[in-house]
C-alpha cells in the first residue's frame, strides 16, 4: 500500500515539474473549435535545428484532446530510426477530462517494427510506434521527443492538421540554421508571416505560428485533404545525404544530382546479358516493340520486393545485381530496364512519381524537393509516341501505367538534368466496363446462361487479383462480385490483351435456381443481375467542401432474358433516364414475347465540381440505386 502511495505520489511529482505550464482540462477548450472535431490539438511545437550539413536536431512537443474514437490516430505516435536517425528520448503523460494525469509512457513502452513490415527484404529504416490503451473520452496525450539527423536534405514538414476533424488551439514551426544556410520553402493555404531573427550567436531563426483553427469537416466525396490544410515545407539549397553532398533550386538541378550521384554508375550489366539481348530483339526493327519484348523479358525475370536500406531510400541496387539476384524494389527494376533498353541503344529516363489510387497528387511545377515522390516509373521518349511503364508489375502490359500513376506530374531524371514530364491521363470515356449476357428463366425460375464482360482503361485491373488464385478460389471471389442468389459457376475464362489498347475479357457460365419467383401465371425477378450500385453516398446539411471525383468511367451492360413463355408488364416498365454535369444514366427494359432486354449504362465524369451540387450527387446515386434494384413483375399472356 505505502510503495502504492509512493508511486502515484512520484507520479504526481513528475507531471507537475514537467507538465505545470499547461492545464488540459477538456471544458478550457473554446466551443468554436469543437463543431466536426473528433480531436483538437492543444499544443503542437515542432523545432528543428540544422547545425550543419551532417547534423540536425529535431524537437517536437505535442499535446491533443481525444474527442471520440474517430480521434484515436491522433493519439497514436511513429518514430522512425536508422543509421541516419537516432530518437534521443520521446517521453509523454496521459491526461483525463479534467486534465488529472493519469499514466505516463517513455520509449521502452513503444514497440519497434521494420518501416513497410511485410514487404521488404531487407529493411534499413525502422519505426517506434505507440498507441495509448484508453476507451473512456475524452482525454488527453501529451508527448515530447528528440531525434537526430545525420542528413540535411529530408526535413520535417509542418502541417496544421493531419486529417480531416481536427481543430488547433496553435501550433508553431521553427526553424534555425546557421545565416550562411540557404533555404527556400513552400507554403500552402496561408499567408506567410514568418518571423525572422538572428541571435548573438549568428543563428537565424525562422518562426510561423498559427492558433484557433477549426476543423475540416469530413464529407464525401471531398478534394486530397492538401487542398485545405496548411503546411510548410523547407529545403535546403545545399546538404548533406547519407555522406553525398549536393544543391539544387529547381527540378532541373535536382534531375541532375539524382542522374549524376544517385543513378549514372549503376546501369553496368554483365557481357552475356548485353549478348542475349541483342538477340533477343535481333529480328524486331521497330524501337517500341523491342523496347516490350525487353520489358516482358524483365517481368519474366524479376520479381518486386521492397527495399529501404541506407541510400537506398532514394538510389537504386546497381543492374548488375538485380540480374544476378532476379529482384528488387521499384528503384532498383526501372534502373535494370533501363539497362536493358540501354543494350539495345533504346533510351529511357528514370522518372519520380507520387503514386497512389486514391487521389492523382503532382508534383509542383513551382517547388523541387525530394520529399514530394514515393515511387518510380520508366517514360520511353519515342519521337511522336511517348511510353510509359511501371517495372514494379510481373503481369501489367507494357505502355499502361494504371490508376496507380497515371495524370500527374512527374520528375524525368536524364543527363542533361531534371525535367517534368506529365504521365497519360485514361478519360472516363476509356474507362470501361462493358457487358453482354444471355440468360434463360426456366419454368421453376431457374437461372442459367453466359455473361461476357471486357475492362478496359483503369478498369483493365478489375481482375487482377484473380490471376495467381486458384479456379476454386477465383469462382469464390466471383460469387461475392455478382450479386446473384444461388449463383453457381460451370465455366470461367480470364484473359488479358495485353497489347497497347489492353483489355481484359471475363466470360462466365453460370446457374442459379430459384433466381425467379413463379407464383401462379405471375413471375417475379431482378432484372439487373451483375451491377447495381452501392446504397447512395449521405446526405450532408450545410456543405463545406467542393465535390470531387477522382476517376470517372462508363459501364455499359445489355442483358437479355428468354422467358419460359410470353408475358406482359404488370407495373410500369423501367425507364430511367439522368444527366448531371458529373453523370448520365439510364436503364430501359424491353418486353417482347418471351424475351426482356435489359439496358443500364452509367457514366460517372471525374473533376471537381461546386459544393452546390453534393444534394443532387445524392440523389443521382439514390436513383441509380433504385433503378438497379427494379424488380420485374410480368405477367403470362396464355
């Protein structure tokens, strides 16, 4: 009981010495920060310190009230470490609504995990993480930590928020460096009054502040959270990465170090590989087509693994080692192509991308920094017919880039230094989903026939996933895609045309019984038996955020049904007809005799539309719903 006493006593002590100047008592939050915030940051101090090219100091003293459970990621603390960065100390309380102090945290509570755990072959950089165990709100994380860098290229970012719902009682980033340290950096979403200061030691200060700024509220269907949040980046002039030196101002310069530094010394391939690709495009005389016989022999020959180990972060394996050792990470495959294109006199440029599926992010035409890529892809600058590919993919047609890269602006790095490129952009119009079935209704409402379905654009990768999976496997996946009750498959075909227009072709033969309800000379039926849209996104009151769709498409389907006899429409016959400036639909059923045809095309148009038109967004989804939810009513007419 004493030593009990004693600990919560010491307890007590510690958070009172460390922690007195600030009282985190939930109700000293102002209600004009509270409307949409799961969390509000109380605090956020991020000081970073570069004293010179090989050394860097970063201090961060972070405190945030946890609303609800959708604020607990921001409770939640990562740390990476490496060769190049050490954690000093980290160190944090937990407070409850009252601002009480009721636990205390340090590193030894933090669990320690490779950085992209379950992807890489070797792992350089590694990440501390740490979750606070608490369920009843709100409460209080208050943590503080150093670390120290070995480098002065890759600096901490400033970021007012980092999701949507998260208010700020203030923030602030400083910056010190000595006054001959050049930087340049960017702002975005707000005015810059940095303060600047020199002390008697010389040291030059740089110092933003922001407070009391409401949370972004969280709505469907809203722009890349960027567009709202606001950040500061700082990059050097000149620096210091992992014992190279070099500076840049702009993408032309930074090109030119990655080319120079990082890439020109790591193409050399053994003789008898140069040697078998000459042969192996002996007989093709046109460049594009020797340039895809190469890469289909580097998909047959590698195989992608992550690899994050020392400059390895930013330079690739040498070409030599990825053909002894037939892998590596994205880096490490597009410097091997180009070797092997290299072989043939085909040139190509090594290219830094933001990839992602979610959002199409660019790189900005105006600011160069390194922090702004996180994967590579190989651009083939052919006079009139520039290729792309992405190398990372053992099963993707040579020329398509995908969701995954594809619209934005990326970083050529080439001899002659670094110039932005912009990779293909697939239109909605190209994005399609087309089909085609024929099904038979039997007299016991019995469901059988083949449906035929082709991908094309983005949507040439519906199906990816199936590939590698065995026939067993894949009539399971395909069974929770089609919405149909019963659904038995007796034949699946995939193939893939993987020449430059690529397109995936799904043919399926299926049977479901009992598909049609027949009650008397009456038959009952979904009439759409492959795609019917989700429930329609929820309404939101007081729209903040614009309207924005990240890809658009069209599915095109015509099903048609021979019936076990001829019938008539009991209710009114779907036909459904939209057009919205994001969209168009229709959807028609045709009856004749003992056949319905069943037509549904939907037309979803990407881009960012006026925040005016998320009600009728919603209802257009809403009546998309309903139409692909129609149930037939027919009756017999002998």
């Amino acid at each position: 009981m004493i030593k009990h006493i004693i600990s919560i006593c010491c307890l007590l002590l510690i958070c009172k010495l460390a922690f007195a100047q600030q009282n985190y008592d939930v109700s000293l939050i102002s209600k004009d920060l509270l409307p949409y915030a799961s969390a509000v940051v109380r605090t956020d101090e991020l000081n970073v310190e570069v004293q010179d090219l090989t050394s860097t100091i970063v201090r961060v003293k972070f405190a945030v009230t946890i609303l609800n459970k959708n604020g607990d990621h921001m409770a939640a603390i990562y740390l990476a470490h490496d060769k190049s960065q050490s954690i000093k100390y980290v160190k944090g309380i937990i407070y409850d609504e009252s601002g009480k102090p009721t636990g205390k945290f340090s590193e030894s509570n933090f669990e320690d995990g490779n950085a992209w755990d379950g992807f890489s072959l070797f792992e350089g950089t590694k990440v501390k993480s740490y979750s606070p165990s608490v369920t009843s709100y709100p409460y209080t994380i208050y943590y503080e930590y150093e670390q120290r860098l070995k480098q002065s290229l890759e600096l901490p970012k400033w970021r007012s928020a980092s999701s949507f719902g998260v208010a700020v009682e203030k923030s602030s980033f400083n910056f010190t460096c000595k006054s001959d340290f050049a930087i340049r950096y960017k702002i975005k979403n707000m005015p810059d009054n940095v303060k600047i200061t020199t002390d008697s030691k010389g040291l030059k200060n740089y110092q933003w502040d922001v407070q009391n700024l409401k949370a972004v509220k969280s709505e469907p269907y809203s722009p890349y959270q960027d567009k709202y949040f606001k950040s500061i980046e700082i990059t050097p002039v000149k620096f210091t990465y992992y014992g190279f030196n070099g500076s840049f101002t702009n993408w032309n310069e930074l090109g030119k170090w990655y080319y120079d530094n990082l890439l020109s010394t790591r193409k050399q391939l053994p003789e008898e590989t140069i040697q078998h690709i000459k042969e192996l495009t002996g007989g093709i005389s046109d460049p594009k087509l020797k340039a895809k016989k190469i890469y289909e022999y580097m998909q047959n020959k590698t195989h992608y693994v992550s690899v994050q180990v020392g400059i390895g972060g930013l330079q690739p394996f040498l070409a030599s080692d990825v053909d002894k050792q037939n892998y590596g990470d994205c880096k490490a495959l597009v410097n091997y192509t180009q070797a092997l294109l290299a072989a043939a006199n085909i040139e190509s440029y090594y290219c830094v991308v933001q990839a992602g599926r979610a959002q199409k992010i660019s790189l900005m035409s105006d600011y160069a920094s390194v922090e702004q890529g996180n994967h590579i892809i190989l651009c083939l600058p052919f006079k009139n017919d520039t290729t792309w590919a992405d190398c990372t993919s053992e099963t993707i047609p040579f020329g398509y880039l995908g969701p995954f890269t594809d619209d934005r602006t990326v970083l050529a790095c080439t001899p002659e230094g670094g110039k932005l490129m912009h990779t293909p952009a697939y239109n909605y119009k190209n994005n399609l989903e087309n089909r085609h079935a024929e099904f038979t209704i039997s007299s016991t409402g019995d469901l059988s026939g083949n449906m035929n379905t082709r991908f094309s654009g983005s949507r040439y990768e519906d199906r990816e996933e199936f590939l590698n999976e065995p026939q067993t496997e894949q009539y399971k996946m395909l069974q929770r895609i089609y919405p149909i009750n019963n659904m038995e498959i007796k034949k699946l075909d995939l193939k893939q045309d993987k020449s430059f227009d690529p397109v995936t072709s799904e043919y399926v033969k299926i049977e479901a019984a009992e598909y049609a309800n027949l009650t008397g000379n009456k038959i009952n039926f979904m009439i759409n038996p492959a795609k019917r849209n989700d429930e329609a996104p929820k309404r939101v009151i007081n729209r903040v955020n614009d309207v924005y769709i990240n890809r658009g498409f069209v599915e095109d389907d015509e099903i048609k049904y021979t019936l076990p006899g001829d019938f008539k429409t009991e209710k009114v016959p779907l036909n459904v007809s939209i057009e919205k400036p994001f969209g168009k639909f229709t959807a028609t059923m045709e009856l004749k005799g003992n056949q319905l045809i069943y037509k549904r095309k939907f037309t979803l148009i990407n881009g960012t539309y006026d925040k005016s038109l998320y009600a009728d967004l919603v209802d257009f989804y809403q009546d998309v719903y309903d139409a692909d939810n129609y149930s037939a009513t027919l009756v017999k007419t002998n």
